[in-house]
C-alpha cells in the first residue's frame, strides 16, 4: 500500500489552494500560536541531582566494626573500606559516593538507601535486603550479592563487571543501560527488569526468569541462556549472537530474533528468528507522492484567493503575533517562579547537607573518642543556624547566595575541625 507524503505547504504556490485549503490552513495557523503561547514549560524546572561529594572525604571508618553502632543517617563519601555491617540496618542512609570497597553487608538492610556513585567493588552482600535501593552509576566490579533481595532496586549505568547475583531476587530492579560483563545470574529472578541497552556479554543467566523484562537492545552476546524463561519478554534489537539458548523459553516475548545464537530454544512465537534464520529484510513500499497525484487530471484549479480572505488572513496572523507576545511574557514569569523553585530546592537541600556534614563529624568524634576545637566547632553551628535564617527570608534567587556563603564559612570551619583532629592522630 503506497503512503501518501503531503509537502510542506511553503513549498506550494498559494494560487493552488482553494478557498477550502486556505481556511483550514488559517484554522491550523492560529491553532498552533495560541498552543505556542500556552503551553510552555520552562526547561529549568526539571531537578537536577546534585554532584556527589569526593570519595573518602566523609566520615572515616576504615575497616571499623559497626556491626553493633547505630549510625547516623548522613554517611555520604564516607570511607568504610573493609568495614563491617553484617546485619546492620542501613535503611534509608545516605551513602552517596561512599567506599565500601570489601566491606561486609551480609543480611544487611539497605532498604531505600542511596549509594550512588559508591564504590562497592568486592563487598559481599550475600542475603542482603536491598529491596529500592538506589545505586545509579555505582561501581560493583566483583561485588558477592548470592541470595540477595533487590526488588525494585536501581542500578541504572552501574557496573556490575563480574558480580555474583547467584539466586538474586531483581524483580522490577532497573538495570538500564547497566554493565554486568561475565556476571553471574544463574537461576536469578529478574521478571520485569528495565534492562534496556544493558550489558549481558558472557554473562551466566542459566536458569535465570526474566518473564516481562524491557530488553530493548540489550546485549547478550556469548551469554548462557540455557533453560532461562523470557515469557512475554520484550527484545526489540536485543543481540543473542553467540548467546547459547538451548532450552531457553520464548513464550510470547516479543520481536525475538536469535540470529548467530546457538542451542535449540524452546516455545518461540511464529513471528520470531530462530538461530541460523537468515531474518525478512525490512521492505519500504514508500515511494514518492506529490500533491498532484491526488488532482484529477482535467481539474479546474483556482485563480487565486480573494482580497476578503487575504484580510482575513493578515488579521489571523497579528492575532497570531499578539498572543504569542503574551505568551512569551507569560512564561518569563513562570520561568522565573520555576528557577526561584529549583533555587530554594538547592539551596534547602545543601542546607540540610551541611546539617548531616556536622552530624556525621559529631559521630566519627564520638566514635573515636576524640573532641574538636571549640572555636570552630561553635563557627560550624553558627554558619549552619545562619544559612537556616537566609532560607527562610530569601525571595530572589539573589537572596539565597546569602545562605551559601553561610555554608561555605562553615564548611571552612569543619575542614580546620578535621585538620586539627588530623594533626593530633584524633581521626585516621
């Protein structure tokens, strides 16, 4: 069936319209303005995540046991390289760019916690509950998480090079765009996963349920899939070339092509490739149209439009020009509202930063056995209890630089507070 492909109307002398065409043509015109002038939405009101601290630069609890410390809930970049938590309820914490490089977790609760753009390379999360834990960019090269609970947790861009997910439970967990090269999935559970353009190279998946998982352009290449279940599955562009998917069941996934996989997999729907399938190569029955082809040939085109509708039309277009000046005016002030949002956001969440910052040095003092100099310390809380009060009165963004130069006198003053308890071996 030929398709249609109408011109631009640019492209075509005005004489060929008729009356008709003309109308519709100023009905559409003034469409367009009006949604031009209304619907616009400020680009600066999307919410940006903050950059993560510098790794280590938080507390320091390298290789501490906290299986029996109640930690507090602000741990970002902190440094608990070989730490271990065995059973620790870390619900909620905020581990942001933490190391926890060879730490123990098992049995851990990580419920809800955030580690992204941690280091967890070779940490052991075996029977760990990381049930919606964030960790999106987070490095897990070599990370054990055997019998792991990770329902709905977020590992999007994380590399997962080499990890153990033997028997892990990934059910609605995102792993978009994810790299788990030579991981091991074996008899993992990961029904319903975002996986789009994920890494799977060389990865064991035997066994593995992936029912109504996004595999959109996944690659899978040399990976084995023996006896795994991609039921209802969704596989547009996914590459099995290589992958072995002997006994791998297909039950209405959809857009399966096998092409360069090897084995004989099992329950394929009609429409998909099976492995040695050449594949159908894609037809275009477009051809090209032209406005002429759909005028009989003996038609009467018209002279042209008249004075009346080119009044008309003129009148159409300043009405046109009218609102989308108003328009333009009308989103300066939602842009402006927009950016006084998104400001206060950032500026209230580096407030309540700044508050874990003094939380977390008041934790590793303590746990430490060691006290600070007063003079600073005191200067940390006032620059805290001053960048509150320049929150709560700013109207402008202007105003808010206020607040942030209140944080950065404090934040100066915890740097000293952790020199000077550097200086006399109170922190390592």
């Amino acid at each position: 069936m030929r398709r249609f492909t109408p011109l631009p109307a640019a492209a075509l002398p005005l004489s060929r319209f008729s009356s008709r065409s003309l109308s519709r043509l100023l009905s559409l015109t003034l469409l367009a303005s009006v949604s031009l002038a209304f619907v616009a939405l400020p680009a600066t009101a999307v919410h940006a995540a903050s950059a993560p601290c510098k790794p280590g630069s938080g507390v320091k609890l390298r290789g501490k046991d906290l299986t029996s410390a109640t930690l507090p809930y602000a741990m970002r970049c902190a440094d608990l390289t070989g730490a271990k938590l065995d059973g620790v309820d870390l619900t909620g914490k905020d581990l942001t760019g933490a190391i926890l490089r060879k730490a123990s977790l098992k049995e851990a609760d990580l419920g809800q916690a955030r580690l992204d753009y941690a280091d967890l390379r070779g940490a052991d999360f075996s029977e760990a509950d990381l049930g919606q834990m964030q960790a999106k960019q987070a490095n897990l090269r070599g990370a054990i998480l055997t019998d792991a609970d990770a329902v709905q947790a977020e590992f999007p861009h994380s590399d997962l090079t080499g990890a153990v997910l033997t028997r892990a439970v990934l059910t609605q967990a995102n792993l978009t765009d994810a790299k788990l090269v030579d991981a091991d999935l074996k008899d993992a559970t990961l029904g319903q996963i975002k996986g789009r353009t994920a890494d799977f190279t060389r990865a064991k998946l035997g066994e593995a349920k992936l029912g109504q998982a996004h595999m959109e352009h996944a690659v899978l290449r040399d990976a084995d899939l023996s006896e795994a279940e991609f039921t209802q599955a969704e596989l547009d562009g996914a590459d099995f070339h290589g992958a072995n998917v002997d006994k791998a069941s297909f039950i209405q996934a959809d857009d399966v092509n096998l092409t360069g996989a090897k084995g004989t997999p099992k329950d394929l729907p009609d429409d998909a490739v099976a492995p040695g399938s050449a594949g159908e190569e894609p037809v275009d029955d477009a051809s090209p149209s032209t406005w002429d082809q759909d005028v009989p040939p003996n038609a009467v085109r018209p002279k042209g439009p008249s004075p009346a509708l080119i009044l008309v039309i003129v009148s159409g277009l300043g009405l046109s020009l009218t609102l989308i000046m108003w328009g333009v005016a009308h989103r300066r002030r939602e842009r402006f509202v927009a950016e006084m949002a998104v400001a206060r956001h950032a500026a209230e969440e580096d407030v309540t930063r700044f508050g874990e910052e003094i939380d977390a040095l008041d934790f590793e003092m303590k746990i430490n056995q060691v006290s600070g100099p007063t003079h600073e310390w005191r200067a940390a809380l006032d620059a805290y209890e001053a960048a509150k009060q320049a929150l709560h009165v700013a109207q402008t963004p202007y105003d808010l630089q206020a607040a942030a130069m209140a944080i950065g006198r404090g934040r100066q003053a915890l740097h000293e507070v952790r020199s000077r308890l550097s200086a006399t071996g109170g922190s390592h």
